[in-house]
C-alpha cells in the first residue's frame, strides 16, 4: 500500500497518510484534516518506507538530524 507523507495544518506535524485516505484525525492536535488540502511533503512505498520518513522529517524540525542519521541528511 502506497502512503502520501502530509503535514498537518493546524499544528505542523509529519503524518504518514494511505494514499487513498480522504480525511486524517491529527494524532498530534486531534483535528481533522482533509488529506487532499493538506500540504504533501512525499510519498512511500510502504509503511516502513512512511515510518522512516517521518522519523527523519521529524529529527530534521527537532534539530537533531546530524547527531541521529550523520552527514547524510535528509535529500
């Protein structure tokens, strides 16, 4: 299953969305969100692909990208 990485509008967090979803409930700030309105950042291939995905985008909002992943970064 496809999934399409978005980032909420009310709060700003990354949520990993299955590419059909219409609507997601925030897990962050517990509003809904309409997934075709929402500003997508990338699409995965999978689940696991989703979840390290998020996990990067969310180390690169907290600063802390070098320290957990090295030089490599995020592209």
């Amino acid at each position: 299953m496809k999934y399409v990485i978005i980032q909420c509008p009310y709060c700003g967090n990354y949520l990993a969305v299955p590419i059909r979803q219409k609507t997601k409930l925030c897990t962050y700030c517990g509003r809904r969100i309409n997934v075709l309105r929402a500003r997508r950042i990338t699409y995965a291939k999978d689940g696991r692909e989703a979840s390290a995905i998020l996990r990067a985008l969310k180390a690169k909002k907290a600063g802390i990208l070098d320290e957990l992943y090295g030089r490599r970064g995020l592209k």
